[in-house]
C-alpha cells in the first residue's frame, strides 16, 4: 500500500483529547488506503520540564544523558497515540528511534540522520499493522547510545522518514493553518498561501518564520519529498494547508512570496580591523569554532591599512561572540580597536523566487522604509532574498509597511 507520514507538533498532542482529535485524521488516511507513519512530538511543555530537571539536577550535565531524559517526552506521546488508535480499532504500534532504528552521528542533542532502514517497519505493515506511531527528535548512535537531533527536530525526522519510505506525502500538523505572506499577528491582512516553493520555504523558516524547522525543509528539497503544512484544529479537506514543492509547480507567484522578520538579532562591529589578506578568515574561523551563528557580514572601505568589520548573530550568542573574538585577538593575532555589540536591532526580509526576473524590489523596499523613517543599518541579498537590518522598535510597522507595498494580500 502507499505510505503516507503524518506529524504532530506539541499543541497538536499536548492532551489526551487533542491525541484523540489527531487519531482520528490518521484513521482517515487509514481508511483511504494509506499506510501510515505518524511522527510525534512531545506534549506541549513536556521537552521545556524535562530540560528544566536536568538543569537543576545538573548543570554540568553528562550530554548524553540529557539526551536519554529529553527524548522520552516523545516516547510518552508515541505510546499514547498507538493506545488511541488501538481503541479505534486500527492497528498500530508505537516505536522509539531506537527500534527502528534511527541511526545517526554521535554529537549529542545535535545529531545528524546518517540511516533509516525501512525492513522493520515494513516487515510490520505486512502483517497487518497499519500505523506506525515513531517518536520523534530522537535516533541512536553507533555506540548504541539514545540521541537527539536538536528543537524542532520531529519536522527533520518526518521529512527523512517520508524520503526513505517513498512517502506520497509528508504532513505536518500544527497550531497553524499554513504558511502565511507574513504573521497575521503583525499583519492583520496577511494570506494564507496555497503553495510555496522549497526555496522560499527555506529562506523563511531561516529567517525568521517559525512554521517549519530549516532542516526539514532542506531535507525535503534534497530528497524531493511533497510537504503539506496544516492545523490539526481544522476540518479535513482536500486543499487545506500550504503545500512545499518545487518552483515548477507553481504556476503564478507574486514577486515577493513573504516577509519574515527575526526579532533576537545582535548587530556587532569590529572597530579598526587590520586590513590584509587572512583576517576575515581568522575572525569568523574563530566565531564558528565558538558556534556563534553569524548571519550578515559587512566590510567597509580600508584607510590607511585598518577597516571596520560588522557582523550579525542571534542576541543569545552574543556572549560567546564577545569571548571568542577577544580570545581570537590574542590566539590569532586579530588586533582591533573596540568592539561594539547593538542588541536593539531587528532583521527584516523580503523573500519571493520572482525576484530572478524582476527589477526594482530593492528599490521599492527601502524607498519603503524611508518613507516611514526607519534607517537601514546593514542589508544583505541573495537571489531571492532582501535582508535588513533595523532599530527593533520599528519592526512591526516595517513589516506592515512592506506587506502593503508589495500587495501581499493579493492572490496572484
């Protein structure tokens, strides 16, 4: 039979009641002829109090035990999910990561898949279970030890268990009903998409967009795996959602697809920077080795030898920024004047694969912005991706702004 996987998040699962609201549209696609594996998360708020006990438990603690007790919130969900639908009398079974097994690399609570083997969950649905119920965010190393692949990590295992079993479909359950041109909490006429492309989709959920982890949707354009984004509170149809899938199913498209924003950003500028070849280098080898998260990075014109070099990162990692480059500066004989760190700062972004073939939307976005007084600190481009940099105080009205120049309420 074809397979069909099916991911619940948090709120999705976060009670007996919502489990059973879930079981329910698995039964569904049970009945249309679907095998199905179900994704689970942990119950909302469950993952937050079992790092809460570790961190009080151990402060230093031991990675891999963090990883045995953080995982287990999804093996809770999993086996209440399979009683559920036990109860409808569809047969399932639940599976932890490591029954599968879920192979992955040894770096604890940032695991990468490395394997899924498909024989022992096939070899089931063909002896008649019909759901497989796998807890999610969790795999096992090859020194047989329980990892974790990081927050949001069912969306990743959804996504690579869809690419190994030739799923139709991969649906990703939610407190939202799709993607949307931008969060209607700022915009108030913000539309719901029926389609978006990976690319897009990737830009998005790395820029700010919380709907779908990064990883997944990398995962979902490598592997070429059709991803359908959508609420579990709503009745079931057939074009509810928003479907991930490649540009070329995409018939029209506005020329900006969304506008994210990122709240928590930190603009930090290295002052007087020797200029000369092997510098950017140092500074931001240091800065990965530090697993500081940089994002945009600018340099200004050299005089007399010395330039200014400002970067961004997320405001959590400032920290850690401000000691590796100070580390860096002794180690790697980085010499600079002053460091300066602006946690006041929001990035702003456009995001719409029509940009390859239309001019002027740089134009039209910080004409924008100027019109409403906000300055632009740094901006940073891709192809179809404009990044701003601004004051935090401005950021609601900038995404609003934007939304309404670029006419996003309008369907294509």
């Amino acid at each position: 039979m074809p397979v069909l996987v099916m991911k619940f998040g948090g709120t999705s699962v976060a009670t007996p009641d919502r489990i059973k609201r879930a079981a329910k549209r698995v039964g569904l696609e049970v009945s249309k002829g679907y095998d199905v594996i179900v994704i689970v998360s942990a119950m909302s708020g469950k993952t937050n109090e079992l790092v809460g006990w570790v961190n009080e438990t151990s402060p230093m603690y031991d990675a891999r035990e963090y990883d045995a007790v953080v995982s287990s919130g999804e093996n809770v969900t999993a086996g209440l999910m399979a009683m559920t639908l036990q109860e409808m009398s569809v047969p399932a079974r639940s599976w932890q990561g490591w029954q599968v097994p879920l192979l992955t690399s040894s770096i604890h609570s940032a695991a990468r898949i490395e394997e899924i083997p498909t024989h022992n969950i096939l070899a089931k649905f063909s002896e008649g279970m019909r759901v497989a119920v796998v807890a999610g965010f969790q795999g096992i190393s090859q020194e047989d030890r329980i990892t974790t692949l990081g927050r949001g990590g069912s969306d990743t295992t959804a996504v690579a268990f869809a690419a190994a079993f030739s799923a139709d479909r991969c649906d990703i359950y939610t407190d939202v009903d799709g993607v949307y041109t931008t969060d209607p909490r700022i915009a108030e006429n913000a539309r719901k998409l029926n389609k978006i492309s990976f690319e897009e989709m990737l830009e998005l959920a790395s820029l700010g967009a919380k709907v779908l982890q990064t990883r997944s949707v990398e995962l979902a354009m490598r592997y070429k795996v059709k991803l359908r984004v959508l609420s579990s509170f709503d009745e079931p149809s057939e074009d509810a959602g928003t479907l991930v899938c490649h540009e070329e199913e995409i018939m029209e498209s506005n020329v900006v697809s969304g506008i994210a924003y990122s709240r928590d950003e930190a603009k930090m500028t290295l002052v007087s920077v020797a200029d000369r070849p092997g510098i950017a280098a140092a500074i931001f080898g240091h800065l990965s080795d530090a697993g500081v998260n940089v994002d945009m990075i600018i340099q200004n014109i050299a005089e007399d030898g010395r330039t200014d070099m400002t970067f961004s990162c997320p405001t959590e990692q400032v920290m850690r920024a401000e000691r590796a480059l100070q580390e860096g500066s002794s180690k790697l004989h980085v010499n600079f004047q002053q460091l300066i760190a602006d946690t006041n700062v929001a990035k702003i972004s456009a995001v719409g694969i029509g940009m390859r073939s239309q001019s002027g939307v740089a134009a039209k976005m910080f004409k924008t912005l100027s019109d409403e007084g906000i300055n632009i600190k740094v901006i940073a481009t891709s192809e179809i991706k404009i990044s701003v940099l601004i004051d935090r105080k401005y950021m609601e009205l900038a995404v609003q702004a934007l939304h309404d120049v670029f006419e996003l309420e309008k369907t294509p």
